[in-house]
C-alpha cells in the first residue's frame, strides 16, 4: 500500500494540478505541500498541523479523507512524532504568577500602584500623627532654654543710657 505522501502526489498528477495550484486553492504554502508529498513531516512543528493539511489538501483532491488520516496515524505513530496531549501541563506557582500578571494592562499596573502608595502614605502619616499626639512638645528640650516655673531669675533690664 503507498504511503499517504505517495497517494496525495499521484491524486495530484492525475488531476493535472501543479503544487501552485494546490498552494492557491488551499492557502497552503508550497514548501509544505512538497514536504507533505515527500513524506518529510520534521518541517512542521506539531503533527496536528500535518493532520491539517493533509485533510485539506485530501479533501481537495477528492480522496477518502478518514482513511488516508489513518494511515496518516499510523505513520506518524511509526515515525515516533508524538500525540498532542489535550490536558494542560503543570504549572508552578511562578508560572501562575507571570500568566496573571501579563494579564495586566500597563494603566492598571500604574493604577494599582498609585493606590498602594497613597494607601501606605497615609498608614505611615496617620501612625506618626498618632505616635506624636500624646508627646509632650518640650520633650527633648535642655533645661538651661527656658527658666524654671516658679524660679525667681528675671533678665536684667537694659540700662537707661541704651534707651
């Protein structure tokens, strides 16, 4: 039995099409359409793209399309190219992370910020007003500033040649 890339190169040749015609009528591009007609499936990233194309350009020419994706199956089965898996892989904390923060716009990021800051300024401002309401405002201050309540030094007047 030929294989799938010998059957789509015959059906091709018997319709008379050139592999621009195939390009054109199915927006593949024809370095594809050859290496699917070559059998080299390393040129494609996934087999679900062969998959693809191969339905696509069978369906074009007419062919059994359940069945050459069978064979499609088989040989890509034979060729080792792995089957797509359909559940997501496992993501580590970080990779969660770094997903929901590209979700962020860069005008929410810069929003969010402002927030945070005005947030904590007025934490911050509110804890020092309250640290400083019970202070006693000549905390701190030597005694030598001002004189003792209830001492009896007065400052000297000036003398009456200097009025």
């Amino acid at each position: 039995m030929p294989t799938v890339a010998e059957q789509l190169k015959a059906a091709r040749e018997t319709k008379g099409l050139r592999i621009h015609d195939v390009a054109d009528q199915t927006k593949i591009r024809g370095d594809h359409i050859q290496a699917l007609e070559q059998g080299d499936y390393d040129v494609f990233s996934a087999p679900v793209y062969i998959r693809g194309f191969v339905r696509t350009y069978a369906g074009l020419l007419k062919l059994d399309v359940p069945a050459l994706l069978e064979a499609l199956n088989k040989e890509l089965a034979q060729s080792g190219q792995a089957e797509p898996t359909l559940s997501p892989p496992q993501q580590s904390v970080v990779d969660k992370a770094m997903f929901h923060l590209s979700k962020f716009s860069r005008r929410a990021a810069m929003l969010t910020a402002l927030v945070v800051v005005a947030v904590g300024g007025g934490i911050t401002g509110y804890a020092v007003w309250m640290h400083n309401q019970n202070r006693d405002p000549l905390e701190g201050l030597s005694s030598g500033a001002f004189p003792e309540p209830g001492s009896s030094q007065t400052l000297p007047l000036p003398s009456a040649a200097a009025r």
